[in-house]
C-alpha cells in the first residue's frame, strides 16, 4: 500500500458515514459500504475489476446482499461468509491486470503479488469480523 491508501480509506468512510447516521442495523452497514464504495470509485477514479482495493470490497459486499435478504440469516455467520469473499478476491486480483492505482504503471508481467489494497480490505475485515464474533 502506498502513500495514496489513506485518502482512499478517507473517501469510503466519509461516504459510508452517511448511511449509518441514523440506523445501525446489520443492514444499515450494508447500504454503508456501497455509499463508501460508490464514493471510493467516484473520486479515486477506480471501478470493480481494476485490481484495487474495490474488488475486495465489492466480493464482501456482494455477499452480505445476498445473505442478508435471508430473513432467518445470523448476521455473524453473513458476515464470516463476506469476509471469506474478501479474502479470496483479494488473492485472486494477483492474476487481474491493474487498470488502476500503482500497479497500473507496471508491466503486467512484473505484478504477481496480490493487490496490496485488496490484500489490506480483507485483513481489517478479518479483524473486524473476530472482533464482532467474540463479541468486543
């Protein structure tokens, strides 16, 4: 991750802030993270697919949709189920051509690792996750 991940990280909380003014429920978060995610795209120019940050986000946030619309779903489990997304986007984006961020200005044949901001989504969820499981 370089030196542009905290004003990346800035625009999606600042977008997702919005939706959560009011409501806190498990699905007020999932409407937070599209509103941070359309921010993020809108401003860091990046879309799902261009091997950012955004694709992890997008795997989890995918999930949490589907799951969620299950009446009877436990939000923890949901939630372990999206952050399993995120982590397996984030590997995947190891094989994706960069169209933004850094690694856009590289030869494709010299980015083999995953994205850093994709690898970094899914461990602060991870974090999250283990700490909402245990209950902190």
């Amino acid at each position: 991750m370089g030196g542009a991940s905290g004003g990346l990280y800035s625009l999606l909380l600042s977008g997702a802030a919005q939706a959560l003014v009011e409501d806190v429920s498990p699905k007020a978060w999932v409407h937070a993270l599209k509103a941070g995610m359309e921010t993020l795209s809108k401003y860091g120019r990046a879309e799902v697919g261009d091997r950012t940050m955004l694709d992890s986000l997008d795997a989890a946030y995918k999930v949490l949709v589907k799951l969620l619309s299950d009446s009877h779903a436990d939000p923890v489990e949901v939630y372990q189920q999206a952050v399993e997304a995120a982590e397996s986007m984030a590997r995947q984006t190891a094989h994706m051509q960069a169209k933004a961020g850094r690694a856009s200005y590289v030869s494709k044949d010299q980015v083999k690792e995953p994205d850093p901001g994709a690898y970094a989504v899914s461990i602060w969820l991870r974090a999250s996750y283990e700490a909402v499981k245990l209950g902190v």
